[in-house]
C-alpha cells in the first residue's frame, strides 16, 4: 500500500520497485528488484531521492537486522529515507520531524535538518548568480570572442555530471581545449596525476594557449552560474563529479551526493590538485556533516584570492 499511497499523494513521485525483507511473501503484480541485499547495486544504478523501509521491526529479529542494514546503508550513501518505526541504531542520520508524516512514516535526512538556513541559501544562490551573470557579461563576451578567434570548435563545453543523489545534468563551461578532447582522454589515462577515479594532468596537451589562461584563473568556469541559476548546483559545494568518476567510487564516497554540488568547496581553497583524491573526499565529507550558511560565506571569502593567484590551477 505504501507505493500506492505515495503516488496518490504525489502523481509525479515515480516508484522504481520493490526490495524485498526476510519475511516478506512476493506478490507477483510488484516489480521486484531483488531483496534487501541488493540495496547497494540499486542505489548505484538509479537515481533515489529517497527509499522507504516498510517492514515491521518487531515482526522478526531477521527482519529487524534486514532493516537495520538498509538503514545503515542509506546512511552510507547520504540517500534519505522513510521508517514506520523508531526502534534502530543510527551513526548519522536524523529525522525530519519525530512524528509520523501524513504518510505514516518518520522521514530521516542524512545532513542536518535546517530548513530555514537551506532556504536562505537557494535565495543567495539565485541572486549571486543572476547577478554576475549580469556584471560579467562583457567579460563572457570577450572570452567568446577568443576562443572563437584561436580554436576551431564550440565556444562553450557541456558535459554530463553527476548532482544532487545522482541525477545527472549537463556542465557549462569555455571550451578551454580543443574540440576533439574527449576522444583523445583515453590516450592520456596513463600520464593521470591524481590517484582515484579522477583524471587530473598538470600540463594538458589537449588545452589551448587561451583555454590554459582561462583555467589558471577559473574564468572557464563562470558559465555555471546559469546552472546554479538553474537550480542544478549551488555556489558552495562539492564540485560535480563525472559519471565515469562516480561508479569508481566506494559507498561512503557516495554520500557526497547528498547535497547539492558547487562552483567552489573546501577543496579549492584548500590547494585543489595539489591534494590527493582522499583528502579532497574527505575534504567533502566534512562540509556535508558540518555545513551552515557561515560556512558557505567563508569559502566564498576564501576562494577569491585562491582565483586570483592560480594556486593549485591545471
């Protein structure tokens, strides 16, 4: 009935399927994706905005411990959830509200509930962006001009990355490289520099003579104030990873995804490629478990000076 409730109430809320608990009896109308051990493959392969954990603690002990392990695993991803009960251990999350939801269930986030300060921040995001892009026209628009006037191919580079509980969206950024890039990575993986599923170069062949000024000074990245206009990213937060990146990661890097990325974090003021990969995960970490408003404004302080000496820039 859960299913069904929930799409009454929300039509446009699309139920992936169903996972199935110890004492559970299939029905044969569900699609049944698999049972509670399989959580971990579904949530790397779909994207989950919430998942909902429907069994009845005190119905068994197996189906207590089945419980227990999706719940730590949504805590592990940083993926929100729904519990009918009370009756489990938790190492980071918490609820929304300690009562029942309309829904008969106690929804839990796995970063800190402030609703205001999260409100304020979408407002700035707004604003910020709308306003630079604004003031920073005539810079978009002599950047335009030379990347047109140097190099054959488009002036801006979409790529698909990876946002907010892993949907994916579209990047804007200059073109700083040239047009044929992407083909030409895999001919580059062995020179990677960084460890992890990242791809980092110091000295990148394929970047053009205006794309590397561009770079060292962040000005390819301007273009994605309109995705932070758009609602996709935010100014402050973990910077958008590619699909190819993500489905390297281990779980509990995952749970970076748990909010919503952004054009600077505390990996760019804190030396940006001159980190490993780990320290800038756990870099990350420690924002999505400490993040306030204050936070944000720090960083944003922070960043500037960091863009105008080009430190740690490839």
């Amino acid at each position: 009935m859960t299913a069904s409730d929930l799409q009454k109430k929300n039509p446009a809320r699309q139920v992936i399927g169903f996972l199935t608990l110890p004492d559970d009896i299939p029905t044969p109308s569900l699609p049944i994706l698999g049972d509670v051990d399989d959580l971990e493959k579904i949530l790397r392969a779909h994207v989950v905005v919430e998942v909902f954990i429907a069994g009845i603690a005190l119905r068994s002990q197996s189906e207590a411990q089945a419980m227990q392990k999706a719940i730590k695993m949504c805590e592990r991803f940083g993926v929100p959830f729904a519990l009918p009960e009370q009756f489990f251990r938790f190492d980071r999350a918490s609820p929304v509200n300690r009562i029942k939801s309309g829904d008969g269930y106690i929804h839990y986030l796995n970063v800190d509930t402030k609703p205001l300060q999260w409100a304020i921040k979408r407002w700035f995001d707004m604003t910020a962006s709308a306003t630079a892009l604004w003031i920073l026209s005539p810079l978009f628009l002599a950047v335009a001009l030379l990347i047109k006037l140097t190099s054959r191919g488009p002036i801006l580079f979409l790529q698909e990355r990876v946002g907010l509980h892993g949907k994916t969206f579209y990047l804007f950024k200059f073109r700083s490289m040239v047009a044929a890039a992407e083909t030409l990575k895999e001919s580059l993986l062995t020179q990677n520099e960084q460890q992890g599923p990242v791809f980092k170069i110091k000295n990148d062949p394929r970047v053009t003579t205006i794309g590397r000024f561009i770079r060292r000074y962040s000005i390819d990245e301007l273009p994605q104030l309109v995705n932070v206009l758009r609602g996709e990213m935010s100014v402050v937060g973990p910077r958008p990873p590619v699909p190819s990146e993500v489905v390297r990661y281990e779980s509990w890097q995952r749970r970076r995804l748990s909010v919503r990325p952004g054009l600077t974090c505390i990996w760019q003021v804190s030396g940006r490629n001159e980190i490993s990969f780990d320290e800038w995960m756990y870099l990350d970490m420690c924002y999505v478990d400490n993040w306030n408003l204050l936070t944000d404004f720090d960083l944003i302080l922070k960043t500037f000076p960091v863009i105008l000496s080009g430190r740690g820039a490839s």
